[in-house]
C-alpha cells in the first residue's frame, strides 16, 4: 500500500523573495530523502504562501522493505568454536549458520536479514534537520542563544502520511494535524487532513497556490491597462494569502511630476502598479494588492490614496527645493558624499570619472555630463528616492537648460544595471558610465576590495559586466593594455563569461581567442566570429588537433630558443612541400591557408620523424613547427580547441 | 473616522493595553536620544538573561529631519512608543495586533501586511530580524526581534515593537499633516510642537556652535572613558555615550562632519557603547 504525505512549515511572515528558491530547495532535499531511505514515492507538489512553505508527495511505502546480506564469518577451518562465536555477533545460532566458497577457501556465512524500517519513524527521524537545512540568505534564532536557525520563527508543524501524524518537534513546537489560517479571515487553529488541507485553507482565507493568487490579482485588475512588471506582481503574490487588487486614484495635478518619480514612488515604497491611459501615459489611478478579501467602507482604499498623496506632496516639494540649487552648483557640496569610506568623496569620484572620459577622447558634452553625473545625489529628491539617481540629474539638467545630450548622458549613467537592462542610449552617456563603472572598479581593487565566492558588497561583478558591455556593445574605446594583478584576472574572467554565456560562442573557441590576447575586445569579438564561422568547415578539426599536436611535441622538446629554421636543412618531400605551402600561402586569407595546409600537415606527420637522431635537423624541424604555430596564433590558439577525435 | 482617538488618549490605550499583558510602564528617558531603542530601557535590558518587558513613549531626536514646521510629515522631534518583551512570546504577533484594535483599528476593514525590513544600528553594535508593518499601504511599525546588541547575541531574544504615534494618530484622525492632529480635544499638534520644530530646525541646521560641539563631544567621550574604569558606573557612562552620539546627529546636521572625519566619530562612539554593553554584562555575570 502506499501512502501520500503533507508537510506543511508555518513559519512569521517570510520575505517574498527568499521563498521560491527555498520551496525548490526543500523539494530536492525532501527527494533525495525519500531516495537514499527507499522510502517509494515522489514529490508532487511544493507551495507557498508568505506565511507557509507546503510539500505534497505521493506514492510513499508503508515500512521499508527489508534487506537481506550475505556476512562472512571466520574460515570453515577455525572450527566450531569461531563458528559459535560468529553466530552470536549474528544474533542467530551455529546450525542456521551456511558456508561460502571464497578463492581463499571455504568460510562461516550468515544471511542477515534487516527489517526495513517505519517510513513514520525515518521521516520523524530526518524530518527536523532536513527543515532546519533549508537555505536561506539570513536566518535568525528566537529561543535564545543555540537555538534553531530559520528564516523566521516556526509556529507550526503539519506532518501528514497518510492519517497519521509524523511526530517530531522543533524548537518547541511539535508536528500535528493543525493548521492556521489567515491572520484576519481564518480560524487560528483548524484541524486537517492531507485530502481536505487546501480547501480548508480556502475557507479560512488562504489560497495556497501561487499560481492562483497571480490569477486573482490579475483578473481583479481586469481590462485596466496596466505597466506590465512581472517583479513586482511577483512580490504581491508573495506577500499576501489573500490577494484582493483594488483601485485607487491620485490628483491629476500630481503628473505634472516625471513619470520616473511618479513611478519609482508607486512601486519601491508604495508596491502598487501603475496604470496607463490608452495611449500608454501614465494615468491618475494605481492598483494596491490587500491581503484581505473586501474593502467594504472604502477605508483601505482611502488609506492608500492618502499615503500616497502624502508621498506625492513630498517628491512635488523635494521637486521646488532642489531647483533653488543648480546642478552645476552642488559639485563642492560632493566633497561631503561619502563614495566609499577607504575612497574618498564623490567629489573625488567625479574629478576622476571626468579623466577617464578626457583619456578615452570623450566628447565635450560627455565631459560635462561627466562632472555633473554624481551631483544628484546631493538633491532631496535622491536622499529620498535613491533608485533614482542618474534620473534625477538628468530630468534637472534638462530642466535647468543643460543640453539634450549632456542631460541624456547623465540620465542614463547607471546603466546597464544587468545584463538585460539597455546601454545609455548616447555615445556620450555610454562613455559617461564605462569611466563611472571603470572607475569603481579600479578604486575598490587598489584598497584590496576584491569580491570573493558569494561575497560582492559593492556589485563590482556587475560593474565589470557593464564595463565589458560598454566596450564590446557600446563602443567605448578603451584596451586593457595596462591593467594588471588581481583586476587583470577578475575581468579576464567576465570578458569569458561575457562571450560563452552571455553571446554563445563555445567556450573552448572562447579560450582559444582569449589565449592569444583579450586587451582589445572589439578585435577579441572579430576572431570569436571569425573563429565560429570558419569552425564548421571540413579541414578545421583536423589542423586543431595537428597544432595540439605541434603544442606537445614543442613542450615535450622543451625548447625556448627555436631561433628561425634554415631553408638548407629541410629534406625534400613532405618537409619541403609543407615549407613551399607555407611559403606559397603567406598572403592569403587563413581560412584559405587551412584547407591548403591540411593535407601538407597531416603528411609530414604521417611521413616524418621530427625527433631525428641528428641534433640539427631535430632543432630545425621544432623551429618549422613553432613558426607554423606563430604564423596561426595570430587569431586563436587552435590547440584550445577540442576536437571531434577528443571528445 | 475624524472620531479617531486623540494623540494622548491613542497613547493611553497602548500603555494600558502593554501594562494589562505585564510591561513595566516607563517614562521617557531624559536625555536626548535618536530613537526609542536607544534609551537605556531598551539597549542595556535586553542583555543578559534576565526577562524584561517594558513599554515606553520615548521623544526621538533626529536633527537632520527637522523641516522648520513646514513639512507635513517630517519631523525633528517625534513620539515612538517602544515596546520590548523579553523573551519574546510565541504569540507575539497576535499581542501586537491585539494592540492595534485596542486603538481602534478594525483589522476585518484594514489591509495588514508584514514586509521585510531588517534593522540595524551599527553604532550600538546592535541589529535585528524583521518587518515593518504595514496599514493600508502606511508604515506604522517597526517590528524586530533583536539578535545582536552592544556586540552580544542576546538570550533569550526579544521583541521591540515601535509604533510611529504620529503616523499612527494621523491616520486614525485622518488629517494629511501631523500638526493637524487633536493631541486632546481642541488642541492641535501644532499648537503643542510647531514652535520646537522651527527653532530647533533653526538651531540644528544653522546655529549650533560647532566648535563648541566638538568640545563637548570630546569631553562626553573622556567622560565615558573615565567612568567606563570605574566598577558600577555603567548607567552614568551609557549617558555619556547618548549624549555624544546626540551631539554627533547635530554636527552631522550642521554639515561639519567631513567625509574622512565620519567613519572614525562613527566607530568612537561605536567604541563607547560597546565598552558599555561589555561593562554591563559584567555585571549581570556577577549578579548571577
């Protein structure tokens, strides 16, 4: 017979964020489990709620199935004394003892049987540490010091295998056959079994499903047209049980405000969604999910709408306050910015993003946005909106009649702030961010603030990916030439995960690329192109794996000096024939070069000994190699490359 | 809704209602301090083993916040009343809650949200695990439980609760700024508060000496220093710990702090009021 089981972990509310990767954690974990016991069965279903991480599984055994093994004891030739001694460590008698052949000789066996154990008892046995093993980014203990970690405190426990609860406890609180409800809708305390544990829910407020809250939210909203943000409607199903959208509305004489401002406040502190008139203009309206199921005086709606007018009043007199002081006059007040406490002031910061953009020949315009870019960050505006900066100062220089170009470059500064998110959208602004990003990057390495595994407190990851994308797809000019140490290696490694991961290329083409030079990504991007186009070609493969060939028979040889080959030395037939081919083939394109010498290569191989006896001939063949080798590592080290026969 | 509970009597009710569950019902402590965590009633408490549940109104000080009276939410001088429960009971939440509608709020025609919001105070060498809370789309609450003060793991863990009164009684009341609030029938915020507001703004943002300052924070500093030496002279040092962090606030207020200046005053009054929480839990140590 076999059996499905429930667990359900009633925890404090947890952040929206944390529990999908948790539910897929403890799912793999709750897996393996049943795997590594035997137990049967398969997880069906994960599920959560910011109040409950639940697991379903079906199709577990009863008990384990017992395992019978076969146990040698002591030599046949030992005696009846070794045998009685063996059969009372077996927990059995002499006479139920056999006998095995072993190449050694004849020996005492016993076929122990093990019962298999409860699946109850394994599961209440493994249940508490494989919960409190969960992953989580930050845990807390709250019984006091030595206590359990979690991400927020366990109030309940549902452990259900059939009817029957799985009995264990954790930090104090014991595995039963009670749930809780929502906190306002539900019952506090609800008794329930694995068949009519969601529906119980439903009834006391909780709609379990993910999948369902969104659906709620999303047919609450209707045929409203709404600014489509998968993030945030991600959180509102996440921190809610009870998800109800209701709308709300705002003076129209709030839009006279930017959009990014009316935005930035409706979503990071507000969590509500914009709405859009039919011509996609943000409209006097916005969308606030409650956690409840009616609004039924109009209070929660009226409680928003008064929120955030108050909010909208702030960022309208932060608006009037900032325009008393131009942007260009807040340079000197960075001097009191921190950027960073080993590093100085923005001021400082500033000054130095403005020589890089000089150094690479930035335009003028890119120059000044350069000096400006960080003066934001000085605005009431920023303090209080802080995912606005760069935006802030770029709607100020338009409105304080700065250039389009200057105010765009400095709009646009921040980004890319991932790797989807789009380059500034001028040459200038894409110069203006590079030497802002560069800059970071550069300071944070020279006071050893270097990301390590998970830890990258300053996102200089990120940095580094935008400085690459900047170069590669935005066209800043700038080399590596001069970049050394520890930088040197950390975008080493994001100019490769750049192009394998993000552009696709292969990655032993990336390394074969790399290998030669990485300074200037633009020429690195023309031989990765080149490289992938001529790779599928039919003498490609087979010269690879010659020039691995080449590669090892010079590092075996061990020589460093191959000074050049003498032409007096070569031996007619396939040694001279690959020289005339290599002579013949200097001016032509390499892709050419590698069909003509493929059969050239292939047959001095076949043919020669390169080893000769004969020290000079030896040397002077090594030398006809290396220079083959050099001649073709002008655009890849083709013995990166694994080939067919390799793999 | 206008028929809101007056400032005072909102203020009433809580500490009626934390007093009916057992807090210890204090007074203000009376030096300035930035928030209701920072009185000695929260931060020397909750280390050590013994229990302690206290609620407390506690004016909270931040120079850089004042708005001269102008801005209808934004204050230099606000009301938190600070709730600690030691330890924290498993049914804390509901407690809380309890709370709210004893002040009037009818959860089943309120939107409750608890929304990740961990706090920390690296001064005190203190932070905690928790939300803030959140009434139909306004925060109210700061709820934590506390894991780490003066750079000890504290057992057992408490709850702070704080509820940001006027926020709380602005809503209640439904008036759009905090000066329009009833702090009892017929008188107004304003009338209590908005002649501090301004001429503190004044003071904090334009007229404090700063040369003064600094002495002072230097002479609070040898102070706390001298007392920290002494056996039982931990309660007089932690004042002299508020006081230069205070004094801290208003030279940060008054732009005088420079960017290479700040983290170093940063980690001496840090220094300070790890000293203190060390000294203290010597004591309790010795008292157990």
């Amino acid at each position: 017979m076999s059996l499905p089981f429930l667990l359900e972990i009633g925890t404090e509310e947890i952040p929206d964020w944390m529990i999908v990767p948790a539910l897929n954690n403890l799912q793999d974990m709750f897996q393996a489990l049943l795997d590594q016991h035997v137990l049967g069965g398969r997880v069906t279903a994960v599920d959560a709620t910011p109040r409950r991480l639940v697991l379903r599984a079906e199709g577990l055994l009863e008990r384990q199935a017992d395992v019978e093994e076969l146990v040698l004891g002591p030599p046949k030739s030992a005696g009846s004394g070794a045998a009685a001694g063996f059969a009372k460590k077996m927990g059995t008698t002499a006479d139920q003892l056999g006998t095995q052949s072993t190449a050694k000789g004849e020996y005492f066996s016993f076929a122990k049987r093990t019962q298999g154990q409860a699946t109850a008892a394994v599961l209440a046995h493994e249940l508490p540490n494989l919960i409190l093993k969960i992953q989580w980014p930050k845990t807390m203990y709250w019984n006091g010091k030595g206590s359990e970690r979690f991400i927020r405190p366990i109030r309940w426990l549902v452990a259900l295998l059939g009817d029957a609860v799985v009995p264990f406890e954790i930090s104090g609180v014991k595995s039963g056959k009670t749930t809780v409800g929502h906190r306002v809708l539900g019952k506090p305390s609800l008794a329930v079994t694995i068949e009519n544990f969601d529906d119980e829910l439903r009834t006391n407020g909780v709609i379990l499903s993910a999948n369902e809250r969104r659906d709620k939210i999303e047919s609450g909203i209707g045929a409203l047209r709404v600014k489509p943000d998968p993030d945030l409607l991600h959180t509102l199903v996440y921190i809610t049980e009870f998800p109800t959208p209701i709308l709300g509305n705002f003076d129209r004489s709030y839009l006279e405000l930017p959009q990014e401002v009316l935005v930035t406040v409706m979503r990071h502190h507000q969590k509500y969604l914009s709405v859009e008139d039919a011509d996609g203009k943000l409209a006097p309206h916005f969308i606030a999910v409650m956690n409840t199921n009616t609004d039924p005086d109009g209070l929660v709606r009226h409680g928003n709408e008064r929120v955030l007018r108050a909010r909208f009043n702030d960022a309208r007199f932060f608006w009037d306050q900032d325009q008393k002081k131009a942007l260009t006059a807040r340079l000197e007040d960075l001097k009191t910015v921190t950027f960073q406490a080993k590093l100085g002031s923005y001021y400082d910061k500033s000054k130095r993003i403005v020589d890089y953009v000089e150094g690479t020949d930035g335009s003028a315009d890119a120059q000044r946005a350069a000096c400006f870019c960080k003066c934001d960050l000085t605005t009431e505006m920023v303090k209080e909106f802080t995912d606005l900066q760069g935006v802030v100062g770029g709607l100020y220089a338009r409105a304080q009649g700065e250039s389009e170009e200057v105010a765009q470059a400095i709009y646009d500064h921040y980004r890319p702030l991932s790797m989807e998110d789009d380059l500034p959208r001028t040459e200038a602004g894409r110069i203006v961010s590079w030497a802002d990003k560069w800059d970071t990057l550069v300071e944070c390495f020279k006071v050893g603030m270097i990301p390590t595994g998970s830890k990258d407190p300053f996102a200089l990851r990120r940095a580094a990916q935008g400085v690459v994308r900047l170069i590669v797809e935005g066209k800043v000019d700038f080399k590596f030439d001069f970049v050394d140490g520890p930088l040197r290696e950390f975008m080493r490694d994001r100019v490769e995960y750049y192009f394998r991961d993000v552009r696709g290329f292969r990655y032993d083409e990336v390394r074969a690329c790399m290998a030669i030079s990485w300074d200037n990504l633009i020429e690195l991007e023309e031989r990765l192109e080149w490289l992938k186009a001529v790779r599928p070609t039919p003498d490609f493969e087979p010269i690879a794996a010659s020039f691995k060939r080449i590669k090892n028979i010079l590092k075996q040889a061990e020589y460093s000096d191959l000074s050049a080959y003498r032409e007096d030395l070569l031996e007619a037939g396939p040694e001279l024939d690959l020289y005339e081919e290599i002579v013949r083939t200097t001016s032509l394109p390499l892709e050419s070069r590698i069909a003509a010498l493929r059969p050239k290569v292939d047959l001095f191989f076949d043919k020669i000994l390169v080893n000769d006896h004969r020290e000079n001939i030896r040397r002077n063949r090594l030398a006809l190699l290396q220079s083959l080798l050099t001649e073709f590592s002008e655009v890849a080290d083709f013995s990166e490359i694994v080939t067919e026969r390799q793999s | 809704m206008s028929t809101g509970l007056t400032f005072q009597e909102t203020v009433f009710r809580l500490k009626q209602y934390w007093s009916d569950r057992g807090c210890i019902i204090q007074e203000p402590y009376d030096v300035e301090v930035g928030a209701g965590t920072m009185a000695p009633e929260t931060f020397l408490r909750v280390l050590g083993p013994d229990p302690y549940s206290v609620a407390y109104v506690q004016p909270s000080r931040r120079p850089a916040d004042g708005r001269y009276g102008d801005n209808p939410n934004r204050l230099y001088k606000h009301q938190q009343l600070q709730v600690i429960l030691k330890p924290a009971p498993a049914d804390v939440i509901d407690q809380y809650l309890g709370s709210l509608q004893a002040i009037g709020i009818d959860l089943k025609k309120h939107d409750i949200k608890f929304e990740e919001d961990n706090w920390e105070a690296p001064t005190l060498g203190a932070w905690g695990i928790g939300w803030q809370v959140m009434l139909d789309g306004l925060e109210i609450s700061q709820f934590t439980y506390f894991q780490q003060c003066g750079g000890f793991e504290l057992d057992p863990v408490p709850a702070e609760l704080t509820y940001g009164l006027e926020r709380i009684v602005a809503f209640l009341q439904n008036v759009d700024s905090v000066y329009d609030i009833e702090w009892t029938r017929g008188v107004k915020y304003r009338r209590v508060r908005l002649v501090e507001e301004y001429q503190f703004s004044k003071y904090n943002f334009e007229l404090a000496d700063v040369g003064m300052l600094w002495q002072l924070f230097d002479l609070h500093e040898k102070e706390c220093q001298r007392l920290l030496k002494m056996p039982d002279m931990v309660l007089p040092a932690y004042d002299q710990v508020l006081k230069c962090s205070h004094i801290f606030n208003l030279l940060d207020s008054r732009g005088a702090i420079s960017v290479t200046e700040r983290v170093g005053v940063i980690g001496r009054v840090r220094k300070l009021a790890l000293g203190v929480a060390a000294a203290w839990m010597k004591r309790s140590e010795a008292a157990a």
